[in-house]
C-alpha cells in the first residue's frame, strides 16, 4: 500500500514540474543556506529574530535584562525633556526591579533599584554641557543673501597691512 501512495506522490509531483509550477520559486538556483555549517539546535530561534529584526536581549533571563536596562539608563534619559519624566522613568524601571526581587525566577543575579536621584543630577549636567556647547552650524544651503561689510573690521587685517 506504501507503494501505491509513494506512485501517487511521485505523479503529481512529475504532473507540477511539467506544467512548470517549481520554474519560478523564489530561491531557485541558490544555496541552501547554512548547509555547509555544522548543527545548531537554536537555529529556528536565530533565525526568527533575524527575520523579524528583534534584538537578542528578548532570550535573556529577566535579572540579565533588567540589568542590561539599568546599564542603559543614561543613553534613554538624555533626551527626556523634564525632570519629573527622567523620574517616572527611574520609577518604571525600579517598579520592574523590585517585582522581580519579590518573586526572583532565573539565576541569581545581584539587581538593586536605580537611584533616581543619582539619574536626575547625571541628567541636569548632561543638559548644561549640551546647552554651554555652541550649536552646530547648519549645513542645509540657504537662500543667497547680500554681503554687508561689517563697519568694524578686526585687528588681525591691520595688523599684516603694517607688517
């Protein structure tokens, strides 16, 4: 009976290829790819997150990304624009910590709420460095405007005349 359906299969799959339903599948003419590598059990997850652009922190365990968000804390408040927003913030981030400390599941990994204080002072020198710092020059081309001579030239022109 095997035998039968094995036929059966073999016809319709020499049926499709002589109306030529496989001449145009996408990937046709290239190399399988990773066949050459050797065995990965995790395969499906790799190429899962490569395909849907998700970031490899998603398969960590919680205190690993819990710390990994604490690491960046300064790179996501630097363009909060208020106080009270780099606050609730901290606070969001630390509500997360301290229920993962009530009820820890993972590996054991030392993860302490974030001094919210600490943050805010960081936040206000980050902002007065930024501010103190001349603005970058535009490099978009502007509308062409007249020259006006300034009516006080400097010294420095003078100076080389006399030299």
């Amino acid at each position: 009976m095997t035998e039968a359906w094995d036929a059966a299969v073999e016809a319709q799959i020499r049926g499709a290829v002589q109306r030529g339903e496989f001449d145009d599948l996408p990937g046709m003419g290239k190399p399988i790819p990773g066949k050459g590598a050797p065995y990965d059990e995790s395969w499906w997850i790799k190429s899962f997150l490569e395909r849907e652009a998700l970031p490899s922190d998603l398969l960590l365990p919680t205190p690993l990304q819990l710390r990994r968000r604490i690491e960046q804390v300064p790179d996501e408040v630097r363009d909060l624009p208020t106080e009270q927003s780099v606050r609730d913030f901290v606070g969001q981030l630390n509500a997360q910590i301290v229920a993962w400390l009530r009820n820890p599941e993972g590996p054991r990994v030392v993860v302490r709420p974030v001094n919210a204080d600490a943050v805010v002072h960081r936040w206000r020198a980050e902002r007065t460095r930024r501010e103190i710092r001349p603005p970058a020059k535009s490099t978009t081309a502007t509308a062409p405007t007249t020259a006006v001579a300034s009516p006080r030239r400097g010294w420095w022109p003078r100076w080389l005349r006399w030299r």
